[in-house]
C-alpha cells in the first residue's frame, strides 16, 4: 500500500520592516505644526515667529504711515502752500494795480508820480508771483488759467498806457481806453487768478486730508495692542511653564513696542495739532482777508470809474453796491448788516484777532466817505467836491484799509507756512527711529525665547 505524498509547507515570506518614524520635526503641514506645539522647544519657535511677525507689522504700520503723511505735509509746504499764497498776492497785487491807476487818472492830466510808481510796483509784483506759480508744477487747469493771466496782463497794461497817453494830451478817449483795460481785469485776468487760488486751495484740502487721516493712528494703535497682547501672553506663558517671574529680553522688547506705539501715535497728535492751528489761524483767515481786500479794492475801483465816467457809471455803482454787501455793509446806510466777508475776518479768533478787527474799523471809515462822494455827485455842482474828497481823505482811509489788510494777510502767511514746517520737522528722523527700535524689539523676542529653548536641550 502506498503512502501518500505531503507536499511541503511553504516557506513564509520575511516580514516588511515598518517605515522608520519620522521625527517630530520633520512631519509636515498642519499636522508639523500640531506636533512642533505639543513640545515645549517646539511651541515656543512658533511664538517667536509669531512675535517677530507682529513686530514687523507694527513697524511696517508705524514706517509707512508716517512717510505717507510726512510726504503729504511736504507736498503741502513744498509746492501747494507757496503756490495758494503766490495765488493770492497774485490776485491781490493785480486788484492793487486796477484800483491805482484808477486813482492816479481821477487828479487829472498830471499824473502823480507815487500813483505811477505804485502802479509799476504792483504790476512787477504780479508778474513775480506768476513766475513762482509757473515754477510750481501746476496741473492742467491751473496751467490753463495760469495761461490767461500771462497773456492777458501785457493786453491790460498796453491799454493803460495807451489811457495815460491820452490822459496827457486831454483826450476823452482815455477814459473809454481805461474802462477797456478795468474790464480786462476784471472779467477775464481776475476770474483766472480767482481759478489759480481755488485749485491750490483744493490742493492744501487734499493735503490736509492726507497728513490728518485717522486710518494711520488706527493701524498703529491695532498693530501694537496686538503685538503687546502677545507679548504679554508669552510671558505668562512662560511663567507657568517655567515658574520664573521675568524674561528680561522680553521684558525689553515689550517696553521698546511700548515706546514705539506712544512715540507714533503722539507724533501724529502733535503733527494734527500744528496743522490745524495752521489751518485755523493761517489758511483760513488768510483766504478771507486776501478776499476782503479784493473786494474793498474792487469798490474803491468802481468809485473812482464812475467819477471818471461823469454821470455815466450806472452799473459800475450797482457793482460797488454788490461788492460792499459781500463785505458785510449796507451801500446807503454805510451800516453793518451782520454778515459778509469782513464779518467772518472779525470773528475768527487767534493772535491776530485785533489786527483783523481793524481791517473792519478802516472800511467803515472808508465807507463813509464813499457815501458822502455818492450825496455830493448826486447834487449840482458837487462833482469837483466828489473828487476832491475822494482824493483826499477817501484814498487817505481806503489807504489805511488797504495797508491793514495787506499786514494781516502777510501775518497769516507767515503763521500758516511755520504751522507747516513745525508739523514736518516733528516726522525728521522718527522713520528711522521706529526701523531701529523694532529691529531692537525683534532680536531682543528671539534672545529672550532662545535661551529658554536651550533648557530643554
């Protein structure tokens, strides 16, 4: 009988070996990070990153926000502030121009040599502020206007010649060629000049805007809560984990993020401050004397054409009419009316208070005058008085109007343009500062986290 054959059992095949384990360190993603957490070594390089990482949005907060509203502030005091205050005189010199070569034609066919010398003061005096607003970098529009002006002043000032010599020869045609050459001014160089302060204006607005914006102070208030609050979160961290009171790099760090937050937010306040100061006591009182002068030199202008247009200056009186309501006065009664331009001089406060609030006194001296010059043209055989008083203590007030004016618009200039550079100079050097502060801040956080990682080596 045969035995059976048993077949032999297979040979079983060697084990796998498992993969090695991956240190901690080396597992990636979401996971690493997990894992880096669970150590303290580990656990405390992600803080240090993430403290480096808020210092460096502190500091980027606190650097461009003041670059930004450092550039802002030389913007305005660098090109926009001196081309506002170049627009004024501008406007201000030519008016000046109008009104005196009115005066000078109203003594007849000598002409007074001051008249003709002030005359020729004014006119280079505006054609020096066209040069620095041509020098400015104006925009398109105020090229255009700046245009106007420039062609139009040698037109005005052919005409005016073309008057005084006929004026000397005892021409009645000298007076239509002088009211041509006051309406030149007054609808075409004028308005243009008025377009050339309004757009600086809108420029100094825009700047102002810029350098006072309320996001920087946000962002460098919320960038350095969070980066104490962290830091302070680490400490009591370590504390706990260590039962040590104090980590004196991180003590530091913290201090220097302190600083770097205080310093910012009151170099802003304080920058704030000056530009409103400047913009209260500068910008604002200067736009509005340099537009009470312009007015007041416009009537006293109209006063003296309509002298001169002899019974024909129906509408140039209607325009006084208008001008001296702008100013804030009654043109019959000679009475304030409680509001106008020279009301709101009157009211604004600061250093130069009373000097504005004489502005007011010498045009309601003035004003008087104009109206006794009206009563006597009006009546037979006053027309020689008229001249006369409006010769002699007519132009003796509108002088002292004129020359309180021109005082009180230098005052505000000066005071703007300071307000402007004490408000950039607080910025010089605080870029710097606040770069090597957080630099500071950042080494001392790595410092102070390293030497407690090496314990646990």
């Amino acid at each position: 009988m045969s035995r059976a054959v048993v077949p032999p059992a297979p040979t079983p095949a060697p084990p796998v070996p498992a993969p090695p384990a991956r240190p901690v360190g080396q597992v990636g993603g979401r996971a690493g990070l997990r894992a880096r957490a669970r150590t303290t070594p580990g656990l405390l390089r992600l803080l240090s990153v993430a403290l480096v990482v808020a210092i460096v949005a502190l500091w980027t907060a606190s650097f461009l926000s003041t670059l930004a509203r450092r550039q802002a502030m030389h913007a305005m005091s660098g090109s926009a502030a001196p081309a506002f205050i170049a627009a004024q005189r501008l406007h201000a010199e030519l008016s000046e121009a109008d009104a005196t070569v009115v005066g000078a034609f109203l003594a007849g066919e000598t002409e007074p040599a001051g008249k003709r010398k002030a005359y020729r003061q004014s006119v280079s005096a505006a054609t020096a502020q066209l040069d620095v607003l041509a020098r400015a970098g104006a925009s398109a529009d105020a090229q255009r206007a700046l245009l106007v002006v420039s062609a139009q002043l040698p037109v005005y000032t052919g005409l005016v010649d073309q008057a005084r010599a006929d004026n000397r020869l005892g021409l009645n045609v000298a007076g239509a060629y002088l009211r041509q050459a006051s309406e030149l001014m007054r609808d075409t160089i004028l308005p243009a000049a008025d377009t050339l302060a309004a757009l600086e204006a809108d420029q100094i607005d825009d700047g102002y805007r810029r350098a006072t914006s309320s996001v920087h102070p946000v962002l460098v208030t919320v960038a350095g809560v969070v980066t104490l609050a962290g830091l302070v979160g680490v400490q009591l961290l370590l504390h706990r984990r260590t039962r040590r009171l104090l980590n004196l790099p991180l003590v530091a760090a913290t201090a220097i993020v302190a600083v770097i937050v205080g310093l910012t937010l009151a170099a802003f306040a304080t920058e704030r401050a000056r530009l409103v100061d400047g913009r209260d006591n500068g910008f604002v009182p200067m736009a509005d004397v340099a537009r009470a002068r312009v007015l007041g030199l416009r009537a006293y202008g109209d006063q003296g054409l309509s002298l001169i247009a002899r019974g024909d200056g129906a509408a140039l009186d209607a325009d006084a009419d208008a001008v001296i309501g702008q100013l804030g006065y009654d043109p019959k009664t000679g009475r304030p009316t409680g509001s106008g331009v020279l009301a709101a001089v009157t009211a604004l406060g600061g250093a130069d208070h009373d000097d504005r609030a004489s502005i007011d006194l010498a045009w309601r001296a003035y004003l008087a005058q104009s109206i006794r010059v009206r009563a006597l043209v009006a009546d037979p055989g006053g027309f020689q008085p008229a001249v006369a008083l409006t010769l002699g203590d007519g132009a003796h007030d509108f002088t002292l109007f004129d020359t309180r004016a021109d005082g009180a618009l230098s005052n505000s200039q000066k005071l703007f343009a300071a307000r402007l550079s004490s408000a950039a100079h607080g910025f010089d050097g605080l870029a710097i500062g606040l770069s090597a502060a957080a630099a500071l801040a950042a080494a001392l956080v790595l410092a102070g986290l390293q030497v407690r990682i090496n314990e646990y080596r």
